[in-house]
C-alpha cells in the first residue's frame, strides 16, 4: 500500500466528478489547466475515465438523482484513490444543506480524504490542498 | 508582459461526469432523427429553499445558482423585489450594477469563446480566451472581494462601492481587453475555416424563437430585437449610450459574432459608468425596512438571455414563493428545432451555441434509432466535431488563419 | 394597452390589478385559459416567458407571464385558480412548444395534472419518487418531509 501511495506522488491523473453543483467549482478546476496556473507542469493531468483516475475531485451537493452516479464512479476508479471534496457544497451541503433534493454531503455517500472549503475555493487553494495532502502522505 | 509561449494542452478534458446523459440523441446514420433531454442532476430545491429564508438571505442563495453568471440572479431578485414594493435604488447603484452586470457579460461570453474553440478542434483559443478572463475576474476580485459569487447585491442597491483609486486601474485592464477580443472578432469574421464549419449549421427561424420563448443571442442571431435592458430597461442601462447588437442569419456563426461584438458594447457599458461616478460621492444603498403584500416581477439580461424572477409577499419577512427561470430553460428546447436533421460532428457545436450552463453541454449521448444503443459518447462528439473542422482545412486549401493572428 | 387588453379579451377577463405601468396581472377563469392565451401570443404578438405555480391555502393559483417587448417593456399575466380537490388544467403545448417543459415541472412538483400534454413524466425529480410527495406544496417541508 505503502509503495503504491509512493507512485502516486509522482504524476497524478484527476478526474472531475460534478453533482449537482453551481459549475462555479467546476470552473475553477478547469482554471487550473489554464496558463496562469498550468498544472500540468506538475504532471497533473485530467483524466478521461475513472479507470485512469488516481485523484477524484468532487464538487456539489450530491443530487438525489446523482447518487447512484458518484457511488459507480468511485467503485471504478481503481484503489488506493484519494477523494478531495471541493467547494463548500462537497465538504457539507453548503446553503442547500436543508433541500429537499440533498442526499448527504459527499462524505456520506463515499469515503472523502481531503476537504477543501470555500465558495468557490481559488485555484491557489485548491493546489495548496493538494500539496498539503502530498505533503502529509510522507 | 503578455506570455509568448504556446502552451499546448496534453489529455483529453471533459471534467464532467461520464454519465448521465443530458441529451440523447437518436440518429439513423450520420444524421439525427430526434432528441431528448434529461435533467434535474443540477436541481437542488431552490425555489423551495428561498422560502424558508429571509428576504435578504435570498440574494445569497440566488448567486449559487449558477457560478457563470452569478450576478444575473441577485439582479434580477432585486429588481423583483424592487419591484414589489416601489424602491427606486440610488444613481450610483445603478451605475455599479451596470458595471458588475456588464462585467460579468464579459466573463462569460469568453468562457463561451474558449469552449467553443475547444469543440472545434482550437484549443489555443481556449487557452487564450481563459487567460484573459483571468483579468476580468481580477478586476472582479479588486472590487468587489471574490472571483466569482461576488456578494455586491442587496435590496434597495449594492453592498460595496467602488474607491475613485481603483478606477484608472480598472480602465486600464479593460482597455487590454478591448484590444485582446478585437484581435479575435477580426481573425474569426475572416477565417475562411470557421466559416466553412459554422456558417448554415443550426439555424434557427424567428417562428422557432417565438414557439420556444428563446432569448439573449440565441435570439438575436435570429434577427430578433430583444434585450430586456433596453425594454424594459433597469439599474442604470438607459442613463448611458450602447447598441443592442443583432444579426440575421440565425445559424452557429450569427450566435458567436453576437456574442464578440457584444463584449464591445459591454466595455462601453462599464467605461462611461465609471466615468459616471468617478469623483463623486453618493449613497449605494436605500434602507428598506419592510417588504409589503404584493407580488413582484424581475428581470435581467444575463450573457444567457432574460432571467426572470417572480416573487409574492405576504408582508412577512420571507417570501411566500419564488419563481426563477434560467434563460437555459428557454433556450435549450431549441436543440428541437436546431439539431433534427443534422449530422453528428455538428451536434456538440450547435448544442454549445445556444450557451447551455457549462454543465449540460458536456452531457450527451447518441443512440441508434433502431437498435437503440448507445453508439457515441461525448468525447467521440467532440472528436467528431474536430475531424470535421480538419477535413474543411483540406478542402478549402486554407489554413486557418486564427492561429496565427492570436499569437 | 390596458385598453388593447380590455378590447380583445373582454368577456373573459374577470379582475384587473395594475400593479405599475409595466406590470398588469389579469385574473381569467381557467376553462378561458387556452382562448387568452391564444389571444396574447397569436394575436397581440407577445412573447412567452414561464408559468409559475403557487400553493395557496384554498387553491392553486397558476400564473402565465407573457412580455410585450417593444410596447415599454409589459408584462402581462394571466391569473388563473384551480381547486384542489381536482388540480387539472388543459394544456397548452398545442399552442407553444415550448411550454412542454414547464408544464411536467409543475406537474411534478405541485401536483397539477396538464390535460392533452404529450409527455407528461418526471423531469427533475428521480423516477422512484414518492408519487405522493410534492414538492412545492405548503404542508411539505423545505427537506422534503
């Protein structure tokens, strides 16, 4: 397990799971790719498929209708995985905690590593969550 | 200061959820015979929610309805609520508003812009459209604290002003950008390829825009003179000097010119509005103490078209209900009209022309009418897209010439 | 316009509230509903814009709002009552396509059964919804309970 966290650190695929969220998020993890923060000089890359995935950012409230969705996504991506809950929505329902359409913020629905809050988070903070994280696995 | 390096992306990106799928299209062949769209994976019981709190908290939750255009929403609440009970907001929060609004129509169109080129096959021009967004959202942040959920709105004006300081400054970036989006309605109004590859695609008749209640540039493309800031004008658009931009042909090409030339109205917009405030003082918000009985209608023109808010009083401190309409609700049934009979590699781009919230685009899967399986995913529809787009280059003989002029 | 109005609808318009020179909101009975509606959007030209549904203690009130763009910026809503103990209302898809989609929206989540729509079935809630459960209703709870 050890070694394979190990392999991690070097060159991380992400992929981006949306439920039910404001896009607000959404875009400013697509901001990361652009060339004020350019990623992927880090060896960042989006992933096409969960298949390939080594990191799950995942935003929005889960939708009732997403459920099932996020639970499928999680079971493909192939362990150890990390799962970072971006945005306010992910971390705890946000301002729609009391909605008729919310099944529980992300970490009831799968098992979360990393959280990271705000509405949105800025791109800086999102790396520096990553990092962080990176940090802590030494 | 500009960065000349190209920065080729490596990987695919669709950062969104495999499935579900938004859009399902039925195709006999290469063409489609019919679609259908499904939803409610973004819907999070907002109408409802904006019951149970108070007039002011609203504006809050409005915001995060969508994160493109976040503002649009607490405008038009505003409006609606103004609108209820007869508040006439202060002259300098009009021309704030004019400012955020407009701002913000600039934001989005070149987030359009970028996702657009990524479809067709351009991803410099998406990196390109992105990073100079960067700079609006910087001014975003300069004044009003975020980059995006901005907060500026309350009932009865804005909650911040804008220091006389920050102004040259502001000036200054949109002059950049004036110059940036002018490099790139020339280059695309003469690319011979685009031209190829979206002119004639997914028109839309004025009687399609008037069955479907279509707005915002979806409209105009087709030669329909709405725009709910000059017809029903609020906040400070009648106190300064802008055209409404209108083209006639109604196909994909007529929708991303609309879009450009509008960004230059935009900056109009916000230039002689901070001009209209600049070494003046004023007050930014009326305080109202009580919403009365009443029912209320709001409108905004979002970079998406007219959003509409309705809400009813009862004389308490919540309201009693709270109808929003996305211009998105509107505009995406078109793809009816739009996309039936059209072949495939021109689906994404067509879907993408009518300016969905971010989210939906990505979702579409196409199925075969008779075996009913599903043949192409999203990312085989963009690839699709791009084939076309190099096909057309080998046809015409030309290179696009939009690489060059960016860089 | 309000004279335009008073003109073209004139047996079927039961109350007139002028809340503002742009806001007119027309109380109509609902079996008037269709010819209205005809009237405004085939006749006077206006444009559609959404329905709202609302809950009220005695009844359901639907609201279609409809723009006159270019006549100052008027909207111009049809008020209409439907009793509860039978929430049905025809439909209007006939008329304006695009109203398919509102229509199943407040169907699902008020409760209000759209006589003649094509397609009438879930649209933003999940399939296995508890057929029972509206929404929007005043006895439900914002979590839905």
């Amino acid at each position: 397990m050890d070694l394979k966290l190990k392999a991690l650190k070097k060159s991380l695929w992400v992929y981006h799971v949306s439920s039910g969220s404001c896009n607000n998020c959404d875009i400013e993890i697509l901001d990361l790719l652009t060339p004020r923060f350019d990623v992927e000089r880090f060896g960042i890359i989006l992933a096409g498929s969960p298949r390939h995935a080594d990191v799950l950012l995942c935003t929005g409230i889960v939708n009732k209708k997403c459920v099932e969705r996020v639970k499928e996504v999680y079971e493909q991506t192939p362990k150890p995985c990390v799962v970072v809950a971006v945005g306010a929505c992910a971390c705890s329902g946000g301002i729609f905690r009391d909605g008729y359409q919310m099944a529980g913020p992300l970490d009831k629905i799968i098992p979360v590593h990393v959280y990271i809050p705000g509405c949105p988070p800025k791109p800086e903070a999102i790396i520096a969550g990553i990092v962080k994280f990176l940090k802590e696995l030494k | 200061m500009a960065n000349k390096k190209v920065i080729v992306p490596i990987g695919p990106y669709h950062p969104l959820l495999e499935e579900p799928e938004y859009f399902q299209l039925y195709c006999d062949g290469e063409k489609v015979i019919d679609a259908e769209w499904i939803a409610g994976y973004n819907h999070r019981g907002i109408e409802k929610l904006s019951e149970s709190k108070h007039w002011d908290q609203v504006t809050f939750l409005v915001e995060r309805i969508c994160g493109i255009c976040s503002t649009s929403h607490p405008i038009a609440y505003c409006n609606a609520v103004e609108d209820l009970a007869g508040i006439e907001i202060p002259e300098r929060a009009k021309y704030i508003r004019n400012i955020i609004g407009e701002l913000e129509r600039l934001h989005s169109h070149l987030l359009w812009v970028g996702l657009a080129g990524h479809f067709l096959g351009y991803n410099t021009v998406f990196m390109w459209a992105w990073k100079y967004r960067e700079g609006i959202l910087d001014m975003f942040e300069m004044i009003t604290g975020n980059r995006n959920h901005y907060a500026m709105l309350k009932i009865g004006g804005v909650r911040r002003d804008i220091e006389d300081e920050d102004i040259p400054v502001l000036k200054k970036t949109l002059e950049e950008i004036r110059g940036k989006i002018q490099m790139l309605t020339e280059a695309v109004l003469d690319d011979p390829v685009l031209a190829a590859r979206l002119k004639g695609i997914g028109v839309l008749t004025k009687e399609d825009i008037k069955n479907y209640g279509a707005v915002g540039p979806v409209a105009r493309a087709s030669g329909v003179d709405i725009d709910v800031r000059k017809d029903d004008s609020y906040a400070g658009y009648n106190l300064v000097e802008w055209k409404v931009i209108t083209t006639e042909n109604g196909d994909v090409f007529d929708k991303a010119v609309v879009r450009l030339l509008e960004c230059f109205e935009s900056i109009k917009i916000i230039e002689q509005s901070l001009d209209a405030i600049k070494g003046k003082k004023g007050e930014i918000c009326k305080e109202v103490r009580e919403i009365p009985e009443g029912e209320g209608i709001g409108r905004h023109e979002a970079p998406r078209g007219e959003v509409f808010h309705y809400v009813r009083s009862d004389g308490s401190n919540r309201p009693v209900r709270h109808k929003i309409r996305a211009p998105s609700y509107v505009n995406i049934p078109t793809f009816k009209a739009s996309c039936i009979g059209e072949t495939i590699s021109d689906v994404c781009i067509i879907l993408a022309g009518v300016d969905p919230c971010y989210c939906c685009t990505e979702r579409i899967a196409v199925y075969d009418k008779d075996k009913n399986k599903k043949m192409y995913s999203f990312e085989d529809l963009v690839k699709k897209s791009i084939e076309k787009t190099e096909e057309i280059k080998k046809e015409t003989g030309e290179e696009s010439k939009l690489w060059k002029k960016l860089l | 316009m309000i004279e335009k109005l008073k003109e073209k609808l004139k047996d079927i318009i039961k109350d007139i509230k002028i809340h503002n020179e742009r806001r007119i909101y027309l109380t109509i009975d609902k079996n008037d509903l269709k010819r209205a509606a005809s009237i405004i959007f085939k006749d006077m030209g206006a444009r559609y814009q959404i329905v709202s549904g609302i809950d009220n203690f005695n009844n359901y009130e639907l609201l279609y709002h409809f723009s006159f763009d270019k006549e100052g910026g008027i909207i111009v809503s049809l008020k209409t009552f439907i009793e509860k103990e039978k929430p049905e209302i025809e439909s209007l898809t006939n008329l304006i396509p695009g109203i398919a989609w509102i229509e199943r929206e407040i169907w699902e989540l008020l409760g209000i059964n759209f006589i003649g729509h094509p397609d009438l079935k879930h649209f933003l809630l999940r399939e296995d919804w508890d057929k029972n459960l509206y929404p929007l209703r005043k006895g439900v709870k914002t979590d839905g309970k």
